[in-house]
C-alpha cells in the first residue's frame, strides 16, 4: 500500500478550480491544456477528466467560481463609508490580482481569446460584466449628499466606463515594471474625475 501524503488535500474539483483559475489568469485559455494543467497540479491527466469532461467545461465552473467569489467581495465593499472609499476599494481588487503573479481578471483573459466561444463560458462573462455593472450602478445610486451626475450621464452609463477601464488599465499595465502601481495610478486618475463629477 502506498502512504499518503500529509498535508495534501484530497482531489476535488473545488481543490483543482483555484490553481487552475490561477493558470487561466496568467496563460490564457489557449496557452494551456488540460495535460499542462494536470502537470501543474502534480496529477495525471485522467483524474482531471474524472471532475471535468473538457477544459470548456473546467473554463466554465472556474469562471462560475470566480464570479461568486468576486461577488462576496463587492459585498463587503458596500460597507464602505462613502462612494470614494468603496471605489479606491474596488480599484483594490484588481491591483492585488496584478501585484500577485501579473495576474489579470478573467474576464479580461478570456474575452479576449478568439476561439473561447462555448455559449456556457460566454454566458458566464457575460454575467461577470454585468454583476460588475450592477454594482457600481448600485453604489453610485446610493452616494451620500444628494450629489448629482453631470449633465446627460446615467449612473449605468458611469458605471460601465468605469469596469470597462479598470479591466483596460490592467492589460495596459502589463507592459510597464510595476503593473500594480501603474494600475493604481490610472485608477485613481480616472476616480479623481469620477468624484469630482459628483460632486
């Protein structure tokens, strides 16, 4: 009989989810297969296929993943006390994936990729945008003072050019040294003007 490894976990699909996602964030859903991922988790191909029947569908529960644990996230944002901090908070969330590993959303990951187009795996970035949207349109609405929007501006609006911006400020990061810090520059660049416009 062959002794066990301690302090290993045992194989579940949450215990593979993570790494891969992790994975997905730095390769891409082209530059990986899932050999290269079973290799980066020390295991043979067929106990992969065992929790997943293809790398779309490993793709899908890891976005699924992704998108709720991101939701948990915003949540605890709302507890900010006022629009400014729950939007440098937000701004967080994407700096820390840069500063681990130049890591970058999933969503920006993915949507790029032009042979990603399982309807179920687009479905769920589709569902990631607009729970980012949904989000932001939420906190905007519910800003402090009686504060208005400039002119023609509809908080859904704002807050689509917002996701849209960070999910661009993190590719464009990429190509300086530090991509975390240069994120953090162009976010609270672009927060500056968002604060200020209602104001």
């Amino acid at each position: 009989m062959v002794p066990t490894k301690k302090n290993t976990p045992p194989l579940t699909r949450e215990t593979i989810l993570g790494p891969a996602t992790r994975l997905f964030q730095q390769r891409g859903f082209n530059g990986l297969g899932m050999r290269q991922i079973a290799e980066h988790l020390q295991i043979k191909a067929p106990s992969l296929y065992h929790h997943f029947a293809s790398k779309e569908d490993l793709t899908r529960h890891a976005l699924r993943q992704y998108r709720e644990e991101q939701a948990a996230r915003l949540l605890a944002i709302e507890d900010g006390e006022d629009l400014a901090e729950q939007l440098r908070m937000y701004a967080g969330l994407f700096a820390e994936m840069l500063h681990d590993g130049n890591r970058l959303c999933m969503y920006v990951t993915m949507v790029r990729e032009p042979s990603f187009q399982e309807q179920a795996c687009v479905d769920e970035l589709q569902l990631f945008a607009k729970q980012n949207i949904d989000w932001l349109e939420k906190i905007l609405h519910a800003r402090k003072g009686g504060s208005r929007l400039p002119a023609g501006v509809r908080e859904r609006e704002l807050a689509d050019i917002i996701f849209a911006s960070f999910e661009g400020f993190m590719t464009v990061s990429l190509a300086d040294k530090t991509p975390s810090a240069t994120f953090r520059k162009k976010a609270a660049n672009l927060l500056k003007i968002v604060i200020n416009s209602t104001r």
